[in-house]
C-alpha cells in the first residue's frame, strides 16, 4: 500500500489544477492555453498514480484558435460533479496582457470526461478563472471580475457569484460581489460546510508571490471574513523553497473523509541570476486538515508545500499505464501525449499516417513564429531530463521549406534542429541548422552543417533544467554534435518581459513559406527520461 505521494503528481504543464471525486475516482483537470486536446483530464484511484482519461472534446465542441497570442486560449477550467453529469467550466481568453482584456466563460456537460461534452455555452464575459457551486439544487457560478477602465478599480475587480440555469446554459440574474480585495484575486471556488460557505481563492498573481487565502460567511453573498492566519499555502516568503509559486487550488474529499488540497507549484533553477521554471507550472497535492475553530490547515504545519506527503489510507495503489510515445501507427489517429497547436488533429489536412505506412507525414505550412496552420505535433517535457530522437527524410527544394526535431515553448521561445537548404555556386546544398527563437534577442542561428547525399536523416536532442543540445548523422551512422550548451531555462515561464503561462513541448514539425505542399516524413520517435 502507497504510504506517501511525491510531489508533483502531474509533473511538467499541468497548471491551474481542478480535482473532483466521483465513486472511486478522482479527477483532475488542467489549463492547455492554445494547445489541443483542449482541457486535458487525467484520473486515479490512490491520488499518487494518474493516466490520461479524456479532454473537452464532441461533435458540438468547435474551437478555433488560430491568430490568438501565446499562452491566450483556455484559462483555468473548473472540474465538478452534480446528480450523475461532469460540469466543466472555462474561459476563452482572446487577447490580454494590458488593462484591455477580452474573454468568454463557457459551461459544458458530459456523462463521461472521455466526451462526447455538450457544445459550450458563453454564459458570461465577466473575468476569467470560473468554477460552479452546485449546492441544494441550485447551481452557481463562481468568477473573477475583470475591470478594464483606466480610472476602474484596477483589473482585479473582485469575486462574483451568479447563479446559472438548471443545465448550465445561461446565467440568471445579475451578477452579485461577494468579495473585493486591494491584492490581485482570483481563481474562486466555494464550499459548505458546518454551516459555513468557504470561499478558497488564488491571490498575488501567478508568479512567485502565489498563494491561497482562505475566507468564509454564514451566508453565499457574504460577507466573507479572511482566515485570521493568512495564506493556507505560498512560498512567497522563501525563495529557497523547492516548490515555489505555490497557489490555485481545489479541495477534495476521499471516501474515508481525509481531505486534499491540489494545487499548482514550480520547480526551478537559477540562472542568470533569475529562478526559472523550465518545466512550467506543476500540479502538486497537499494532505490538509480542519481546525476545532473551523479553518483549513496544512498537515505539515505552516504554508509551504511539502514534496512528500501522507497518502489516503485504505486506498489500494492503482499504477496508471502510461501511453506510448511513438507515432500512431497507419490509420491511427493522432492521441495523447500528442498536442497540437490552436486546431486540433483531427481536423488536420497536413498529417497523415497512411501515405506511407510506418512514417508520418507531415506537409509543410506556416513559420514556427506563426499564429495559425502550423505543422507541428509535440509532447510535453515531463521531467527535469529528456532525450529525443527521430527519423526524418525530407527532400527540401528551396530555403522556404524546411522540417526537423523542435523543443518548443511558444512562437517567440524554441530550438530546432532543422533540415533545409541553400545555395551554392553549383546547385542546391542539403544542411541541418540550429536555430533559437529567443525572446530577448529574436531569432538566431547557432550552428549549421552541409549534409552528404539524400537518404534519411537521424536527429537528436537533450535537454536538462540548464541545457539544450543537438546531433545528426546518418540514419545508418554516427552522430555528430552540431550545437550545445544552449540556455534552456529560455524555455521557461519567467524569461523574456512577456507573460507566458505554458511548458516546454519537444516534437516535429515542418514548413513549406511558399506553397503549403512541401511534405516530410518522419518515423521512430522516441522520447525518454534522461
């Protein structure tokens, strides 16, 4: 029987965490930003060992992405349960990063997390950050209100409560404040108990200062009082803390009456003079307890996360089988751990794994700096060190056509390892090229190589908390390092001036800047821990 749970339980991006318990079954869901599938859900039975069990997904589920910015898309879903239906809900967020934010708050339904969900429905554009309160048949929604005035009240406006129809659709009534605070507030979600309406919430933004406050009133509307001894959880008063951005959780309850509390948290290293996440944010689980007074309180004591924690008892440990990492084989359709960019893959026109049996193809569209009609498939990197391998061949017939191995935060943040061509006095010369999208300093090319012949090429890359590194050879042959040492907490949520919400991604992908038709094929895709 598992005695303890290692932090975090869903290593790599996995942020924003919402947790339900239905039967034997626990749930969690997770932000995805502009990654498809949409809303990623995984379960377990012990709370320490957790597989892929389905996403937002239907035929009534139609969502486009494409020219939406970086970690824009799918905000912070909320997961629940009430009389036999899953509720999700969640926001699209369209454009942000100033006083002017635009965004739309959904609500769907399933019988089953695996789908098919109901299409969603645009209940309210208030905030961002929703979950719903299903209590004595009524059904309430639970959000951040967003205030966009130069002269408002200052972007984080408050908590808002308004109840929703009984399936969810629409709202009802007017919006109602239930709490306001001079410190950035969000991510709500309420609880009942002992007489008391709990309302748990994000505070400090989603950085390092991140925490959870806890407050709570006789009655829904308030007013709510903050616990007397400040934040349940953050690590913003220790920046040596191995957990660090600690904040934004949910509580759940075991069938035995323990409680947990799931929640978001970084990993990190320092560089250049900076602590960097470069897994992104994490989710991670805290065995919390109720005070005589009433007041929820980490099992440890104080507020900071602990790695290890006491594991349910009673709970038979239930290892998860984890996916294959490799390409779908011919016919297959393209599943998890694979992601894709602002569409998903099975509306992809440019994928095809039956061309040619045993390789995927892809056929080359838009840059790795574009925000629409990418050909790239990833997975994310799930722990601190990685090596991926594939093979490619591709015959590139001009510089505008390229294809290759890529690790990937966002349009502005990436390497890649790319077969491509160019110009000689006598004709065209095949090469294999690093290139960096950094984010302070654009885009650079750190090493390039004239590759021999015209058959298949193997590529490799590593990548640990502090580095990036590549090689190439013949799929036959050796291989030959062409760029290391390469910085890879650039691939990190705290590098750059822009705000980035996501995780480093590792696949393939390939261009074709001039007519869309340049096709590559890729087969033998291996990512392991290192």
């Amino acid at each position: 029987m598992t005695t303890s749970i290692t932090n975090p339980i869903l290593p790599g991006f996995f942020p924003d965490p919402s947790i339900v318990r239905v039967g034997e079954w626990f749930y969690v869901a997770n932000s995805s930003f502009e990654w498809f599938p949409t809303i990623p859900i995984h379960r377990s039975r012990d709370l320490a060992n957790w597989e892929f069990a389905g996403s937002l997904n239907g035929p009534g589920v139609v969502l486009d992405f494409s020219g939406i910015q970086d970690s824009g898309c799918i905000w912070a879903p909320s997961l629940s349960w009430d009389d036999g239906t899953f509720w999700l809900t969640f926001t699209v967020v369209r454009s942000f990063g100033g006083a002017q934010k635009d965004m739309d708050t959904y609500v769907s339904r399933a019988e089953d997390v695996a789908g098919p969900w109901s299409a969603p429905s645009r209940v309210t554009s208030t905030g961002f950050d929703p979950s719903i309160f299903h209590h004595e048949g009524r059904h309430w929604l639970a959000n951040m209100e967003w205030d966009n005035r130069p002269n408002g009240r200052g972007g984080f406006a408050g908590i808002n409560v308004q109840e929703l129809t009984a399936d969810g659709s629409a709202t009802v009534g007017e919006p109602q404040s239930i709490f306001r605070s001079a410190t950035l507030i969000e991510g709500p979600n309420l609880y009942f108990r002992d007489g008391w309406y709990y309302l748990m919430t994000a505070e400090g933004g989603t950085g390092f200062n991140h925490g959870i406050l806890m407050l709570r009133s006789r009655e829904l509307l308030g007013p709510y009082e903050a616990d007397p001894d400040g934040s349940l959880l953050t690590s913003r008063d220790d920046d040596t803390l191995p957990l660090q951005k600690a904040g934004h959780g949910e509580l759940v309850t075991t069938e035995a009456g323990e409680d947990y509390l799931v929640h978001l948290a970084s990993r990190w290293i320092e560089s250049d003079g900076d602590r960097r996440a470069v897994l992104g944010r994490e989710t991670c689980l805290q065995k919390v307890n109720w005070t005589p007074e009433g007041w929820l309180r980490l099992e440890q004591g104080g507020h900071h996360a602990a790695e290890e924690i006491p594991a349910p008892s009673g709970l038979v440990p239930a290892p998860a089988v984890a996916p294959s990492s490799g390409f779908p084989a011919a016919g297959e359709p393209l599943a998890w751990p694979w992601s894709t960019l602002r569409s998903p893959a099975s509306e992809a026109d440019w994928l095809s794994t039956t061309v040619r049996p045993g390789w995927l193809r892809l056929r080359g569209m838009r840059s790795t700096d574009s925000l629409r009609e990418q050909s790239l498939i990833a997975q994310r990197v799930r722990t601190e060190s990685v090596s991926a391998s594939v093979v490619l061949d591709a015959t590139p017939e001009n510089y505008t056509q390229s294809a290759g191995l890529i690790f990937y935060y966002n349009t502005a943040a990436y390497f890649y390892l790319r077969l491509s061509v160019r110009d000689t006095e006598d004709a065209l010369e095949r090469v294999v090229e690093v290139w960096e999208r950094d984010a302070e300093k654009g885009l650079l090319v750190h090493a390039t190589a004239a590759v021999p012949g015209s058959g298949p090429l193997l590529l490799n890359g590593t990548m640990t908390p502090s580095e990036v590194q590549f090689s190439w050879g013949a799929e036959d042959g050796g291989l030959q390092q062409l760029a290391t040492g390469l910085n890879a907490t650039h691939l990190s949520d705290d590098y750059g001036r822009s705000l980035r919400f996501t995780g480093p991604f590792v696949g393939v992908c390939a261009q074709d800047l001039r007519d869309q038709a340049f096709c590559a094929d890729f087969s033998k895709f291996t990512l392991t821990s290192s």
